[in-house]
C-alpha cells in the first residue's frame, strides 16, 4: 500500500466509517522503539532558575520525568483507540537550550510487542512538558509548548523510520 495521501486508509476506522480498534492478533512480536520530542519555551530567568536546581518547588526536571514516565504507561486510559501495552523501558530526558530560552524534552519507549510506542513516547513528551509548565506557571505564565513529534520509530514490519530535520530542531519557533 502507498503512503500517498489519495491511497492512504485510516486504520482504526472501520468499513462503516466507525471508530474501531485495530485488531494485532495476527501480527508478530517484534521489539518495537520510539522516539519522541517537543519544547517548552520560557523566559530566560525561568530557565535559569530550573536548571540551577532553584526553583521554590524542588527540582521540577525530576518531576517532569516521572510524570512523562507515568503518562507513558496510561497512555491507553488517555488516547481512546489505543492497545494498553507491557512497557520494557521509558526514558524521558531533558536538555537546556539557553540560546533559544527553551527546554527540550526527549522520551523512548520500548517494548516486545504486537504494536508500535508512538504514542506512548508522544504522551510522555506531551506530560513532561505540561508538568513543567505547571511547576514554573507562577514564575512564567506565557510559556509556550511546541515542537511535539516522533523522530523516530523502529519495529515490526516498517523497520525503522526517521522524521526529516525541520527548522524547528535548530531552534527556531
């Protein structure tokens, strides 16, 4: 099947236009990662703040990570279509980007499974950075989240595939 957009078939709607759970039954276990990434972006004194650990409310990125951590493997109570799985690893990473007033937040998820961790890795980027907001609001209400995509995923029978560099990676909002 192509992935041109006149050929393209929505997998988890069915022959009657309702929505539909795809069924992974016959598919092979393989080791399936994913990569994901988004920013926050934040006044300068924000950042600084955060990443010199002086934040009133304690170190915010440790915070963060555990509930990028958690949001990973709730992500099928949260995204209605999705097939609650049996997570092997969740690393969620943060780095400081002062020259763009930004952090950027990485997470990997891993499994032996029937079916990929897309969204999985995007929830847990998409939590992370929603937890950082939420521990810096008061210091920063304008923060902003962007950027949230998978770079890369690798399993099953597409093997690995890469998101192409966009404007966005080299800091630029």
């Amino acid at each position: 099947m192509s992935n041109s957009p006149d050929n393209v078939q929505l997998s988890h709607i069915n022959h009657k236009g309702e929505a539909n759970m795809v069924d992974v039954t016959e598919k092979a276990m393989t080791s399936r990662t994913a990569v994901a990434q988004g920013y926050i972006s934040m006044t300068p004194q924000t950042l600084a703040l955060i990443t010199a650990g002086e934040h009133k409310k304690g170190d915010v990125f440790a915070v963060a990570r555990i509930a990028g951590i958690q949001a990973a493997k709730k992500c099928s109570d949260l995204i209605p279509l999705c097939h609650p799985l049996m997570l092997s690893k969740v690393q969620v990473d943060f780095a400081a980007e002062p020259e763009n007033n930004r952090v950027k937040v990485t997470a990997l998820c891993r499994l032996t499974g029937q079916t990929g961790v897309e969204m999985e890795a995007l929830t847990a980027v998409s939590v992370a950075c929603l937890t950082l907001f939420d521990m810096c609001k008061a210091a920063d209400p304008a923060m902003e989240i962007h950027g949230i995509k998978v770079l890369s995923k690798e399993g099953g029978k597409t093997g690995l595939w890469q998101a192409r560099e966009t404007s966005n990676d080299k800091g630029e909002i």
